[in-house]
C-alpha cells in the first residue's frame, strides 16, 4: 500500500513536472495546496486508512488502490457526511417510519420486518459523491476538495422501496418521496439533511432500501442499519441512517434540495429529469456520468524503457452500459481500445487493461476515454460548474520513461 | 435523544467530539491571537480543515460569501460586528493570492 510519505513525493513530482513546464495546463488538475497540506491518513473505527479530507463532519475519500478489485471493500468505502453528530444506531430499537400527507397509511418497520416482510433485491451499483474530484476543478471552487476517490462500487442488498410504499398506498397526486436520516447538526439551527426522489424514481424496482452491502451489514460510516440505493444516480440521494420515509403531495422544501446539489439547466447530457424541482435556471442533479479512473499509474511514475506498460482502471455511468473505453499516449492525437473486463451488471463499474507497447525515454500523458451505450464519451474539457459537481473529464496522468 | 436546548447540544457534540475525532485536535489555524475568534466560531459545527482545504484560492468577496451562508442557512450566531474581522483573517491568511 501507498504510504502517505510515498504520496507526497508522488504529489511532489507531479508539481516538479508542472513547474518545468512539461505538462503544461495539466497543473491546474491538482488539488488545492491547502488540501495537500491537511490531508493525512487516517483510520476511522472498522475502516482502513482512508484520505481524511475533514474531520467533522467526517469526510474520507478511498485511495486509489480501493479500486484495484471491481467490489470497493467495505472497510475502504468512503465516507461523507453534511452533519457532525452521527448517533451509533442499535438496530433492535431502530424503526424506519413511513408515511407522509401522500400516504394513505402510516407505519412503523423494524429491521426483521424490513428483511422478513419484502422480497429482497440484491445488485451492483456505483455510489458516487456529487462533488467526486471537486478537488481538480479549474479553477477551484469551495466544497469538500475531493480527489479521484468519493465514490465506491458494492452489492447492495435490501427491500424495494415501491413494496414498502405499496403498503403505505400511495394517493394519486404524490409528487415526491422525502428521506430523512438519523444525523444531527451540533446545533439545532441547522437545517436537517432531508433529500427527495421524484415518485418515478422512488418506484423504480432498482431503488431500495438497503440493508446489506457486500454480503455483511452496512458499516457506521456507510449509514447502519439501513440506506436509501438509488443506482445510477448521484449518492446525494442515497440516505444513510435512513429513519423516516415521506410521501409528499408538494414538492420538498428544504435547503438541501432548493439550494444545494444543484445543477445549471442544459449544461449536461442528462437525460433522467426531477421536474418537480427544476427552476427556470437550475435542476436538482440527477444521474451520474459517463466516467473513468486510471488505478494502476501516479502521477510522475517512472517506468523502464524497452518494456510493455500496463494499465488497468475502471469505467462507469448512470446504468445505460459502458461501450468501450479508448487509451491515448500521445496527448489525445490516437486513441486504442482497451479491453473491458466481465459485466457486474449495468450500474457496476466495469473494468478495463490495456498494454501499451514499449516506448522510448520521455514523458508524455497516460489518458483513458469512457464512452456508454447512448453514445456519450468523456469530455476532453472539463464542464466547468460553480458548485463542482460531475467531473467526468479525461484524466491526463503524466508519466516518465527512464 | 432530543437535546432542547443549543447549549446542551454543544455540550454533547464536545463528548461526542472528543471520543469519536480524537485526531482533530492537532488542526492549528496561523496568525496566533488573529485565529481565535474564528476557531471560536467556526469550530462550533465544523473541524478548523475545512478552512485550510479550500485554500488558498476564495476572494475576499468568496470567503465573505461562505460566513454569510453558514450564518444565514446553516445557522451558526456569529454576531454581524464579527464578520469582517473573520473574513479579513480568511482573506489575509487563507485567501487567493
């Protein structure tokens, strides 16, 4: 495993070459200097080291190497959280209450309810931070800086929302379904983290609550004893400690939907809309996009002269299927297909390698380019939005033939 | 657990601070005496990282932007005759260059 010392130097190196002028405007797809300084490594009770981004509320991002395997474990999961207090749930007391004025009936589960009463669906899907690399946007805009690492991939185990808002029955002008989780603010005048799903996505049969992940129970961090799994869609909406589920007949009124996660209407190829909630100029985020990560390369690796490379990463979307991802070496001029590894199923990330024949001393940047089943590739520009949201630019990791 | 009052969950995020984030503490702010009053009133809700990571690249106008917003949305009581003095030291200590 990469040491925090050995990531420094990495770091280091990037900037060394950025300063010599040899990778030119790639620069500006590092972190802010004053993320660089206050990240360390640190181990949060059940998980492994993770890059701790803030403390309280506690926000870790996974390290690169999390993604060598298609399943993120569970201990190197990242972790996000918007409030500081996150109460220790004792899942035998746990009830998730539902109801709302879209309800025709309201009423308590417990876990072995939850689990005894739906029929369990089980799948893989990407869980992916809004905000994922905030942290290279050019230029840099305030939030949580994220690197490469705000998201993981699981198999999620849990009920069908719909089943359980069928038992609940549903009055004909719902508009949304709210969820509202166990944390709390350190003080009470700060808005509680309420979010919203329009009803059609709420009734997908992929949207669950969710109980398991990886085959065990959820971890503290990744929102025990229970979650909201809405895959292909930003994790904004992936309640944790998820204590109360709401059919509302009105839109949500709240900070969190209103203000925040919020996106420029028309800037992105988004086709899943949440029109209860768009306003003449922005829309709630909705679905992720089409992306890819490199996890095998640093920036500033030294590799030896008159030997094959080999890369290796993984590619994902909202769900619609990853047609291929493409490799340049010389600066986007040519780009060759890479292979893509076995399907874990649509909202999973797929993996891919590619080798690179031997090449001749120098530098020059590694890039990978996604492209999904409706046609959508990569930009090569990155989109560029105030809140930093849905980096899906290509990657460019300079690396050195010595 | 309901804690009615904002005292007593101040009091009880402090506990539950101590023992869950024990490896806040080393997060130091520069400026000596300049830094308190901002260590005082930001610290309440969030860890003092969160200034160091989103810099040094906010505006004055940026950082401004930031206390008026945990003040008006996110309810933090920063008295009005404080912000300047904490934006000033944002700006001086952590702002774009």
């Amino acid at each position: 495993m990469q040491t925090r010392r050995s990531f420094v130097r990495m770091a280091a190196g990037g900037i060394a070459l950025a300063e010599a002028g040899l990778i030119g405007s790639w620069a500006r797809a590092e972190l802010p200097q004053g993320t660089l300084d206050s990240e360390v490594r640190e181990t949060l009770p059940g998980k492994q080291p993770l890059i701790k981004r803030s403390f309280r509320p506690p926000n870790y991002e996974s390290p690169v190497d999390s993604f060598d395997d298609v399943l993120t474990p569970n201990d190197k999961f990242f972790v996000r959280w918007h409030l500081a207090n996150i109460p220790r749930i004792d899942v035998r007391a746990w009830r998730l209450n539902v109801g709302g004025d879209g309800a025709e009936r309201g009423f308590e589960l417990s876990m072995d309810q939850l689990k005894r009463d739906f029929e369990p669906a089980e799948f893989v899907a990407v869980c992916q931070c809004a905000g994922n690399r905030r942290g290279f946007s050019a230029p840099h805009v305030a939030g949580v800086e994220w690197g490469s690492g705000a998201m993981g991939n699981a198999r999620w185990k849990g009920a069908r929302l719909k089943d359980i808002l069928a038992r609940a029955g549903l009055k004909k002008e719902i508009v949304e379904i709210a969820f509202n989780g166990s944390d709390r603010a350190a003080l009470d005048s700060t808005p509680a983290f309420v979010k919203s799903l329009p009803a059609w996505k709420a009734m997908d049969e992929n949207t669950l609550v969710a109980y398991e992940m990886n085959g065990a129970a959820l971890p503290h961090w990744n929102g025990f004893p229970a979650r909201i799994v809405v895959p292909g869609w930003s994790a904004t909406y992936w309640m944790k400690q998820v204590a109360s589920i709401r059919a509302l007949v009105q839109p949500l009124a709240s900070f969190w939907m209103n203000t925040a996660y919020r996106l420029p209407i028309g800037k992105f190829p988004i086709i899943d809309r949440f029109t209860s909630q768009e306003s003449a100029t922005t829309t709630p985020i909705t679905e992720i996009l089409i992306n890819s990560l490199i996890t095998n390369v640093s920036a500033g690796q030294r590799f030896a002269a008159g030997q094959p490379l080999q890369f290796k990463g993984i590619a994902w979307d909202a769900g619609y299927g990853i047609r291929g991802v493409e490799i340049s070496v010389d600066d986007g001029r040519t780009w060759q297909s890479a292979t893509l590894g076995e399907s874990q199923g649509r909202y999973s990330f797929r993996t891919w390698q590619f080798t690179c024949p031997a090449r001749a001393a120098g530098r020059f940047p590694v890039m990978a380019r996604a492209s999904n089943a409706q046609g959508t590739v990569q930009p090569a520009e990155l989109i560029f939005n105030g809140p930093g949201y849905h980096n899906n630019v290509v990657q460019k990791i300079a690396i050195e033939i010595v | 657990m309901t804690i009615k009052t904002r005292f007593g969950s101040a009091l009880l995020f402090c506990i539950f601070a101590a023992s869950a984030f024990g490896g806040e503490s080393p997060i130091k702010l520069v400026g000596g005496a300049q830094a308190t009053v901002v260590q005082l009133r930001c610290s309440t809700c969030h860890s003092l990282d969160y200034i160091v990571m989103n810099s040094p690249f906010l505006t004055r106008a940026a950082w401004e932007a930031e206390v008026r917003k945990m003040m008006k949305i996110m309810g933090a009581p920063i008295p009005e005759d404080e912000v300047a003095p904490i934006v000033d030291y944002l700006t001086q200590h952590y702002g774009a260059n």
